[in-house]
C-alpha cells in the first residue's frame, strides 16, 4: 500500500511540475524587447557602441537575468518575470 501511495505521489507530483512550467515564447520575448530593450540595444539586438551598449543576441535567460540584477541602466525592466526573462531570452536565441 505504501508504494502504491507514493508511486501515485510521484506521478501527482510529476504532473503539477510539467503544467506549472511553460514552454518560453519567443513571440512575447519579441513584443518585451521592442518594448524594453530595442531603444537601447537596437532593433537587432547587435548594440549600439555610440550608447556603449553591447549585443544581447543570443544571451541566455541567465545572461540577461544577471544583467538585470548588476547593472544599474536596466532598473526599468527589473521587474519582468521570470517567464518573461525566459520568453526574452528565446527571441534572443533566434536572432543570428
């Protein structure tokens, strides 16, 4: 009976992990970074040395959460989820 118990358990616990998480949307990480980023960083994300802002194309969502929380000319966007921070990073990842 116990293994029956936490077999379903698991199973339970299995299933609540795969609906919490979802898949990164690279269309809402474009519609955050012409919001947020673009102004800055350009409209193809190569940067702008002029501004002294460097290319964000390709950064993971860890580069650009660290970016978030160390530098202080990104207090505006601070604040985006971390779904958001995935979705940016996945508009990031297509851009070449």
């Amino acid at each position: 009976m116990k293994k029956i118990l936490s077999v379903i358990a698991i199973a339970a616990l299995f299933c609540l992990t795969c609906f919490a998480s979802r898949a990164q949307d690279p269309a809402n990480g474009e519609k955050t970074f012409k919001a947020k980023c673009a102004g800055c960083h350009g409209a193809d994300a190569a940067g702008k040395p002029a501004m002294k802002s460097p290319s964000i194309k390709g950064k993971s969502a860890d580069e650009i959460t660290k970016a978030f929380a160390t530098s202080t000319k990104h207090a505006s966007v601070r604040k985006l989820s971390p779904g958001s921070v995935k979705d940016l990073a996945a508009y990031l990842a297509t851009l070449k």
